[in-house]
C-alpha cells in the first residue's frame, strides 16, 4: 500500500509563508483591534482605530445639527485599521474571482500579472467612482463651480468626505506591500511605484491643505477613465480581438487631463486670490498664500504632462504594433499566380513541353 505525497508546507514565518498567510495574518490583527472594543481599558484606543477622529458638531438656527470633522493625528492610526481591511478584501478578490478567472483563461506570466492588477483596480475604480458621484450629487459641487474655493479654508468636512479620503489613502497604502505579496515581477514594480506614490502624494496633500473640494472633482472623472481602461484591458485578455473599450478610453483620457487642468487653473490662479481669508495658518489650516498655490498648480501640471507623455508613448507602441502586424499580414497572404502566356518563338511550350500547333500529320512533316 503507498503512501500519499503531502505537500510540504514552507516553514513557518519564512518569506513564503508570510506570502501564502499574510490575508489571515492581517485578519488576526484586525480582529485583536475590533476585540479592544469589548472592554472599558481598552475600548477608547480601539475606537481611535476603528471609528473617523475629530468630529465638530455645529448646531444652526432651525437646522438639526450637522456633525463636521477635521483632520489630524488620530487619522494615523483610522488609515493603518483600513490599510488592513484594503488587504483582506484584496485577498478575497484576489482568490474567489481572479484566480478562478485566470484558470479559465490560461493566460501567460506576464498577461497572468497584467490580469490581476487590472482586476483589483477596476474594483477599486468603480467604488471610488459610484462613491464620489454620491457625495457630488448631496452637495451639488456640479451646480456651483464658485464652491470649490469659495469659504476657503475648507477645515470642516462631512462623514462621507473625510471617511472617502481615509479610505482612498489606505487603499493606496496597502498598495505597497502588495507588491511583495502578490510577488510583483521586478520589471513591472518601479511603474506600480510611480503611480502608487503619485496618488499618496496628491490625495494626502489635498486632504492635509483643506483642498478636499478640488481632489474629490478631480478624482471622479479620473476614476472613471481608469475604471474603462482597466476594464477594457480585461475584456482583451480574455479576447484579443475586443479593443473597442481602448478607443472610447483614449478619448476619455485627453478629456480628463483637459478637465484636470482647467479646473486646477481655475481655483489656483482665479478663485483661491480672490478669496477674504489670505495667509498661512496651521491653527485655521488656512495655506492660500502665493507659494503653495504655486507649488500645488505645478505639482497638478507636471503630473498631467507626465501622464499625456506616457499616454502618448502607449498610443505609438500600439500604432507600431498594428502597422507591423498588418504588414507581415500583406506578406502571408501572396499574390495569385497570373498565367503565363504562350510563347511562339518557342512553338507554344508549357512547363518544359513542346506543344506544336501544326496540325498535319507526321508522314506530311517528312516529306517537307
């Protein structure tokens, strides 16, 4: 009787152990945080983790109270608690739709890489983008284009506000590490790390400069062209022949960054100078001083002419693409042969035949 071969699983806290458990590890984590909530020691720092700090409630004449919120400190440790949720619902993705997708599609390492990233973004797309457009509709910014700077500084923010921003900085966050658990190939993590740090860096400093107005107008058109590229992307891997989504994507995209300019031009150059409130305050968290207007609309426009530059770049490797995969099409398919035509010096011969057109017969030829 044989034995039945197990596999050896890899030893514990190895690199791939913490790769193949790093979903439960975190869980286990979270978990301990949300358990902090059942006794009174621990209760008021596992609600520093769980729970949106720094909430203003502000009572109006003849209005109910509306409940603000500002930023600081204790948001470290709100964006670390969701930093692990990011984690644990990148796994779930990752392995019950995925996963069973690619096993369907066969698809090589490289497209199997591509393939993932572009599933767990789209995800992620299409939340932020129906998530936005919510709070757009409730506080009609579309209505209002004045509302963007006018009241400036904005140091007061709404639950849903502050709580999608809190999200969106974790989700990013949880980016990096996902680098090593989903063991990125070494080629392709300094493109993820451009565009990982590149929405750190904006999506932090409009929250942290009270510019949350202008990031959450700016992110919502932007989600949606990301959300059609990396959607487009899996209908090609899936089938070549489906590239329709491309075409609407590139024009999408120039619209965007033509949207993205002109509204940040707009509130650095027109609104912000004209607002009452000029100066630099960290109290008020007022930053509408020359300076950082600058920075920021230069900081906004080297990121949109970086991004045409390497949507340019992708539009011409596709164009040279297709140019040399019709041109060795043309050069497959050859031409039909033309049939040759009779020669007369040569008594109409064909294929090395002499064929006479003399039609007497040979007992005539001899006496000739």
């Amino acid at each position: 009787m044989g034995f039945r071969k197990k596999n050896k699983s890899p030893p514990v806290l190895s690199h791939e152990f913490v790769i193949q458990n790093h979903a439960d590890m975190v869980s286990c984590v979270a978990m301990i945080i949300l358990l902090g909530l059942m006794f009174e020691v621990t209760a008021k720092f596992a609600i520093m983790f769980i729970t949106v700090q720094y909430n203003v409630t502000q009572n109006l004449e003849a209005i109910e109270p509306v409940n603000l919120y500002q930023y600081g400190p204790k948001d470290i440790a709100t964006v670390f608690f969701y930093l692990l949720i990011a984690v644990i619902l990148h796994a779930l993705i990752q392995e019950y739709i995925l996963d069973k997708m690619n096993r369907r599609l066969h698809l090589s390492k490289t497209k199997h890489s591509k393939f993932n990233e572009s599933g767990q973004l789209a995800a992620f797309y299409l939340f932020s983008f129906i998530w936005g457009c919510s709070i757009l509709t409730a506080e009609e910014f579309a209505t209002n284009p004045t509302f963007l700077w006018e009241g400036y500084p904005h140091s007061h923010m709404v639950f849903q506000v502050k709580f999608f921003y809190i999200c969106q900085i974790a989700y990013w966050l949880h980016a990096l590490p996902e680098l090593y658990f989903q063991k990125v190939r070494k080629e392709d993590i300094p493109r993820q790390l451009y565009y990982i740090c590149l929405y750190v860096f904006h999506i932090t400093g409009a929250y942290i400069l009270n510019l949350h107005r202008l990031g959450l107008v700016l992110l919502v058109p932007h989600s949606l062209v990301e959300l059609l590229f990396h959607a487009s992307r899996l209908f090609y891997f899936s089938d070549e022949n489906k590239q329709k989504g491309f075409t609407l994507w590139a024009l999408l995209f120039v619209i965007a960054r033509l949207l993205t300019l002109t509204l940040s031009v707009l509130t650095f150059g027109f609104g912000l100078p004209r607002v009452q409130n000029q100066g630099f305050s960290l109290a008020e968290g007022n930053f509408n001083v020359l300076t950082v207007r600058m920075t920021c609309l230069a900081a906004i426009c080297l990121t949109q002419a970086w991004m045409m530059w390497k949507f340019i770049n992708f539009q011409l490797k596709k164009w040279r693409e297709h140019s040399q995969s019709q041109a060795t099409k043309k050069k497959a398919v050859s031409p039909k042969s033309k049939p040759h035509k009779k020669d007369p010096t040569r008594g109409g011969s064909a294929n090395g035949v002499l064929k006479s057109d003399d039609k007497t017969s040979p007992r005539a030829r001899k006496t000739l």
